[in-house]
C-alpha cells in the first residue's frame, strides 16, 4: 500500500473537508464564500488529476474518456451550486480508481514474480578461478558453477556433480528432479543440493527463463474478442451519451424554460455513463485468468488463445512425447529355462557398447553396467540386432529376422513393441519387450476432455498396431496413423472444416506447421523449445497432459466472469440511464451506483486468480 500513500491521504483529505462542509453548513456556521471554498479544496484535492488527464486527452484528440466525462459532470455541479455532490462524484471516482489498481496489481503478482527466475549474474570458471559476470556476457561453451540455493541462470548440460532441481517455477510442479552429469538443466529452475558445473548451450537471450518473461510480457498486447470488443463499444458508446445528455440538458430546458434542472439531470446522465465498469473489469479479467494459469505452469499467449481455448470442440493429440512418455523402455521379459534377470543381463551385456534407444532401455532396465571384461566380440547388425562373444559363448541379441539367419527356434510374441529375443550357442532364451510407455497422466486427461463432450483424436507416424494399442488403453475415439507432417495437417484441415474449433496437442518440436494450422496450438514439454515458443498459442511447462484439462477450465471461468461482469455493468448502466433521465436518480446515487458496479466487477475480476 505504499505506492499508493499520496492517493489514500488526497482521498482522506477530501472525505473530511467534504464532511466538514456538509455538517457545517447544514449548522449555518459558513459563509456563502467559506462553504464555496472548503468544498473546492475538497473537490481540488481529488480532482486535480482528473482535470489534468482529462485536458491532456483532449489536446491529444481523445476527447470521450472517463476523465472528461468526469471533469463536465463534477464542474457543471459545481456551476449550478451543488458543491456537495460534485466532491462526492471525484471523491467516489478517485476511491474507485484507487480500488482498480490495487486490484490489477494482486492480479499481477503471480506474472511479475517470473520476473525473478531470470538470475542476472552467473558464475563463470575462468583461468582456474570462478568469476561473478553479467549474465548476458556468458557465451554458449563457457563453463558455469551453480552452488545450492541459486537459481540456474542458463540453459546448459551438466558436466560433473549431481543434485536436485526445484522446476516449480518453470513447470508449476513441486516435486524436486534428480540431476547428474550428462542431463540438461534449464535457467530459472534451483538447485537445492549440490554443487553443479554447467556448459552453457544458449545465451542469455534465448535462456528458457527470458522467453518466458518474453512471452508473458506480450501477453496482453494479443486481446481477446470480448476485449477488443468492449473497446470497440466504448468508442462508440462514450460519445453516444454525450450527445444524449446534450441533448436531455437543451430540449426540455428549452420548452419548460426550467435549465437548472435539466442541466442537472444531464449532469447525472454524464456520471452514470462513465463505461470505466466495463473497460477496467474485462482486461482485468483475462490478465487475471493468464496469471492463474501463469502460476501452474501453463503461459497463454494473451486473451484471445485464453478465450479461444474454451471453445475446442475436439482435441487433436500427438501420440510421441505427448500422450506417451517418448522414449524407449522394457515393459516385459519372458525368459525359456533362465530366470527374468540373467536373461536381461545377457542382453545387456551384448549391448553394452551400443548407443541404440532399444540398447540403451535395456541397459537402464538392467539398472548397472554389465562386465565389460567378459565381453570379447561384438559386431552390430543394422537393423537385425548384435553378435556378440561374451565368456566364451556366441549371443544373438535381436530381431525375428537375426534368429531366422542364424537357425534358432525362437518364439513369436503377440506383444505390441519391438520384440528383442536373446539365444545363447543356438539355444533360443527367451525374449524381452521394448515400448514407448503411456503417460499415467494420459488417461485421466482424455477421460477428463470426454466428459466434457470434446471429441478426441490422435495423430502419430507410428505403425497402425501401436497406434491402435495406444488408442485403445486410453480409450481415444479416432485415431490416424503412419503419418508423416504433412499428413498431419491435412487430417487436421478435415477436423477444421466441420466448423468446430480445433486444438492440437504436441511436443513442439517436429509439430510446428500443425500447432500453427490449429485454432488453438498446445506445447507439451516446451522447455527450451524455441518452435514451441514461437508457434504455440499456450504453452505447457512439462509433459502433463492433464494440463490440456486444466487451461481448458480456467478459459471457461475466465470467460464466465468476462460475460457476468459485461451483463451486469450493462444491465446496471441501462437502468440507472433511465432512471437518471427521468429524474429518479439524484448525483450521490448516481455516483454510488457507478462506483460501486466498478468495484463488484473488479472483485468479480479477481475470482479469475483462483
């Protein structure tokens, strides 16, 4: 409340003289000239500013805003001798405008917080020493330390030490990562453990913490379709009103020769007209609704992506890295006279020196390096699988085809993946299944947009047996497969040709042309995924899909309150209108009614944050 300490004190100032001079004169204690000057301090404390916006406006060309309908209405009161309600008119519109800024800041917060996951300064190696420098002097392939504590300043890989990274502030996820050498690390993250050496892979520019704050700090330059609207309506609206209090004011003054109070029911016109209600709430709403988002780890580009994405009628998914976990790893072992673990040893083994995804998920299945020493011999078949020597004895680590060349009677698995079967000296061992993992969130995301009536689809370049696995488990409705990029979006032009809105669903790396063909384009685990960034129109922080569901809901309250907040000001304002036009409504309720549909709908603004 500091930043706002002249405005609360102008406010108490003016309250005071304000009350001062209604209860004094109310007494007969003021003379004509006392009671005018008490209430124009009250009303100069106030109002000053007002003034001033106002006649700044009108020297610029923007005659119509909130400022010169406030300055006429407040002076024009002034001029026919109500002093009392002209201070009331400035001093409820000063407490309003107080009001909104307080709360468009606490909607705010959640974004300009980002703006301290981007470090300034790293801790460069140079020379055998560790040096404090500007960030934006680090160059890709300098080496940084980063101690426990410290936010990661740059995007980079781990060359030595291990940790644990909190990514809360990037993904929106709490659970802290377990990192070592070898794994990339993203700037804003922190690291909570251990000491870290990181070789930079990207300038300050292109960290992933600066195209967050990028991203977001743009957000509101892109309305939404209400907005623009709202902005539109009140072009047009402000100078409406002005020619109908014109004109309430000089027709009957003219025919019933009764000016005063024409003049003041047109005064009145004025002060209820003000449509600050509408063009404060609705901006307020959709930067609160990305800032809620913003805080889960889920950027939106501006208000219109905010809005768009609770029209989707159908949800269109990648199946690699976005409905699945993206990579290789064992999801079953059927040994033949050995149990599971010798079985997956031998594999193991006979891959060791393979840098193959199938070589490398049964390694990491095996869950140690096996002993390279016994290992005498191993040539690699591309595309069959791997002969190797090992204590002795001849091992085929392989595919249908490898054992078929080599005379081993193997056995077929029905089993959807990459089948790897194992014979050791011509004796057939058994086999080990390899596939690319559902994502446990994938499921409850799919169910989730269904029960919602959103139809769901999934597009992949893989094999139709996986995609129908695939499919199936997560019960998706349709699915389309063995298809390359340009095939995807051609599937995706027959969804947007029914009318209905569309969303797409990928890993923002190889799905660029259809995020950008969508009505509504999703990044899935976009860290540091410049095509995402660029491309997308929400960006999601971490590979959850359930997040799809998540921005899905805080589109649909956004846009519930925008709608609330636009009815009920227009509701309020028409009736009021009227009701000041035929003389119902004097000044001070006038003003009342005014400020306070300002202040509700803020309020209602804010339930955007939640």
């Amino acid at each position: 409340m500091r930043e706002h300490k002249n405005d609360i004190i102008k406010i108490v100032v003016a309250a005071v003289l304000l009350a001062f001079g209604i209860i004094a004169s109310a007494a007969g204690i003021l003379t004509p000239f006392l009671k005018i000057a008490v209430f124009a301090l009250a009303y100069i404390a106030v109002g000053f500013e007002v003034i001033e916006e106002s006649v700044k406006s009108i020297l610029s060309g923007k005659i119509f805003d909130e400022n010169f309908l406030m300055s006429v209405a407040s002076i024009g009161a002034f001029v026919i001798g109500q002093y009392a309600e002209a201070v009331f008119v400035m001093l409820f519109y000063a407490v309003g405008e107080l009001f909104e800024h307080i709360a468009s800041e606490r909607s705010r917060k959640s974004i300009k917080a980002l703006a301290e996951i981007r470090p300034d300064t790293a801790r460069l190696e140079s020379g055998g020493q560790i040096v404090e420098v500007d960030a934006k002097d680090i160059r890709a392939g300098d080496i940084i330390t980063v101690d426990p504590g410290e936010r990661v300043p740059l995007d980079g890989v781990v060359i030595s030490g291990e940790s644990a990274l909190d990514m809360s502030s990037l993904t929106g996820e709490s659970e802290p990562e377990n990192i070592d050498a070898g794994d990339r690390v993203y700037s804003g993250c922190i690291n909570l453990t251990g000491v870290i050496r990181v070789k930079v892979t990207e300038i300050f520019s292109n960290s992933t913490a600066s195209k967050i704050l990028e991203l977001v700090e743009n957000s509101n330059s892109k309305k939404a379709r209400r907005d623009r609207f709202i902005t539109r309506f009140a072009g047009y609206y402000t100078p409406a009103v002005v020619a109908c209090a014109v004109i309430l004011a000089a027709v009957p003054s003219i025919v019933t020769h009764d000016f005063s109070k024409w003049i003041y029911r047109a005064l009145v016109f004025l002060v209820v007209s003000c449509p600050c209600a509408l063009v404060l709430s609705v901006p307020l709403t959709y930067f609160a609704g990305i800032g809620a988002a913003a805080k889960r780890g889920i950027l939106i580009k501006g208000g219109d992506a905010l809005e768009a994405m609770g029209r989707i009628k159908t949800v269109v998914f990648d199946k690699t890295g976005t409905l699945t976990n993206g990579n290789f790893s064992v999801v079953a072992i059927h040994p033949q006279k050995i149990d599971e673990r010798t079985l997956l040893g031998i594999a193991a083994a006979a891959e060791y020196h393979s840098s193959h995804p199938i070589s490398a998920s049964l390694k990491t299945a095996y869950g140690k390096l096996p002993d390279s020493v016994k290992i005498e011999d191993v040539h690699e078949l591309r595309g069959l699988g791997v002969i190797a020597q090992i204590g002795g004895k001849t091992v085929l680590v392989g595919g249908d085809k490898l054992m078929r060349e080599n005379g081993v009677d193997y056995r077929e698995c029905h089993h959807t993946g990459a089948i790897v079967h194992v014979a050791v000296d011509g004796e057939y061992y058994g086999h080990i299944v390899i596939s690319d993992t559902v994502k446990p969130e994938s499921k409850e995301a799919v169910s989730l947009l269904k029960s919602r009536g959103i139809k769901t689809v999934m597009l992949t370049g893989d094999s139709e047996r996986q995609a129908q696995k695939v499919a199936q488990e997560l019960l998706i409705e349709e699915y389309h497969a063995q298809l390359l990029p340009e095939d995807k979006v051609n599937k995706l032009e027959t969804f947007l040709n029914t009318g209905k809105s569309v969303a797409f669903v990928g890993d923002g790396i190889n799905d660029a042309p259809v995020l950008a063909r969508a009505d509504v384009g999703v990044a899935m685990g976009a860290l540091g995924s410049d095509a995402a960034i660029e491309t997308a129109d929400i960006v999601l922080m971490d590979d959850n899909p359930e997040k799809c569901v998540t921005a899905h809901d805080i589109s649909l309250k956004t846009s519930k309150i925008v709608l609330e907040n636009i009815y009920f000001s227009i509701g309020v304002k028409l009736l009021i209108l009227l009701l000041s036009a035929l003389g119902v409504t004097g000044m001070f309720a006038a003003t009342f009614a005014d400020v306070g549909v300002l202040v509700l709908a803020v309020l209602n603004s804010l339930r955007a944050m939640r």
